[in-house]
C-alpha cells in the first residue's frame, strides 16, 4: 500500500465508502469524497485521465475479487492461429464457461485478455488468461474448449505465475498481479476498443460489500469516523492509501 499522500480537505460534502470483509477476516474500506459545488476546484479529467482512472478501479477490482475468492490457478485459453476478434474471443469463452458449469457449478474464474506477441503460430492473436479458484480436470476442460473451436484447434494450459510448476498452485495475490499485467499491457497498447469490457468474470463471483455513507462534517471526520469502525473489528495493522488530490482513499489490513 502507497505511503499516505494528501490530508482531505476540511470542508463539508459527501463520502461514499464501500466495506468488504474477506472470509479470512481482513477488511478493506474504499471510498471518495464529493465535494459541494463551487468547491471542487479541479479542471475537467482529460480523455487520458479517464482512462487510467478506469484501469487503475480495473486493477483494485481484479485484486479484491482475487483474494476474496482465493483465485490461486492460472489458466490460459490459446487458438491454433491467431484470432484477432476480441468480441469472438469473449463469445467463445462465455460458450466455453456454459459447458464447463454444467460439470463443475461451483467454478469461478475472473479474466483477461492478452494480444500475444511472442511470435510462433498465434502471433498476433489472442490469448485469455483466467485465475480459477479451483484446480479441475485439465482433460475436461480441453475438451469443452475444442468443442467451441474445433477439435485441437486451441489449448487450455495451466500453470502457476511463480513458476511452480504445472497445475501449481500460487497465491491470489500473485495470481491477481499477473491478470493486472495484462491490464495494464492492453491499457498501453490501447488494443480495447471503447465499450469493451477490461476484464470479464464468471457467474456468482460477485463480492458481498457494504455501504457507508456520510453527510455534512468533513471529510476528515468521516476518515476517522471509518478508521475507528475498523478498528472495533480488527487488531490487524491499518493501511492507509489516498490519491493525490485526497479525494478517493483506502484502509485495509492486507499489503
């Protein structure tokens, strides 16, 4: 977690903060400050700023949803021959998932896209990668995807991002930071187009959160009122995160 930045100005507005509690018992409170008309006292995001902002929520997101779930495999789907569609390649993922829940119910998976670069037969074609709360029958799971591409027309490889082996299994910390990777690369490359999804996630994956909400004081004293809840609930070290303008924030109990 970044050293802490910027205090948030002491005046009177809203703060809108999310709480997740993690089944492991650690606690992460994210949230903003609205400040009132005529305050605010930022010119108007670039289209660049925008941007990053979105894949900066991306990153946060992929990282909450990864430890809450334990996602600790990486999977990665490949075609024989480089499939450039992104749109194709998100149909065939979601037919490929269908088939796949009809076995495994309880099988979860957050993921993300990677135009493959590293030359060989799939140069210049996509590759979803996928963090999977599980380990599942690798057979199994081959054969549902080439029942959607074609019979060895693509592959499903499993492997850990510490390198530990075939079908090791790693943390979800590391599984999430490898999915940001590819985030963060497809955000610099700009091979999404506008509308497109960063990333995707199976169903029931949704994380359980709770709202706060706060209204006149300062957005000090809403920061302290957050920080002495958590408090109540955890012994664990309080990290604290806030953006440079002081305006969005973080407290967790985890790095």
């Amino acid at each position: 977690m970044d050293a802490e930045r910027r205090r948030p100005e002491k005046f009177s507005g809203i703060t809108f903060s999310r709480v997740i509690v993690f089944p492991d018992g650690d606690i992460q409170v994210s949230g903003s400050h609205c400040p009132p008309p005529g305050k605010r006292g930022r010119p108007r995001a670039t289209p660049e700023e925008l941007a990053k902002k979105a894949n900066d929520r991306a990153r946060r997101e992929i990282r909450t949803v990864s430890k809450y779930f334990g996602l600790c495999y990486l999977w990665t789907l490949t075609y024989r021959g480089p499939r450039r569609d992104r749109k194709a390649c998100f149909q065939d993922v979601t037919q490929w998932l269908r088939l796949v829940r009809r076995v495994y119910p309880e099988f979860k998976c957050l993921g993300a896209f990677e135009l493959h670069q590293g030359g060989g037969v799939n140069d210049g074609g996509i590759h979803v990668h996928l963090g999977v709360n599980e380990f599942y029958d690798v057979s199994f799971l081959r054969r549902c995807w080439w029942s959607v591409v074609g019979e060895k027309q693509g592959n499903v490889q499993v492997e850990g991002p510490n390198q530990c082996g075939y079908g090791g299994r790693s943390s979800p910390r590391d599984v999430a930071r490898y999915l940001c990777k590819y985030i963060s690369k497809e955000f610099e490359g700009s091979t999404r187009l506008a509308g497109e999804h960063r990333y995707f996630r199976s169903r029931g994956i949704e994380v359980p959160t709770e709202r706060k909400i706060f209204f006149g004081c300062n957005f000090t004293e809403h920061e302290f009122a957050l920080l002495e809840w958590m408090k109540t609930r955890t012994d664990k070290k309080i990290s604290i995160w806030r953006s440079e303008n002081g305006l969005q924030f973080m407290f967790c109990t985890f790095p």
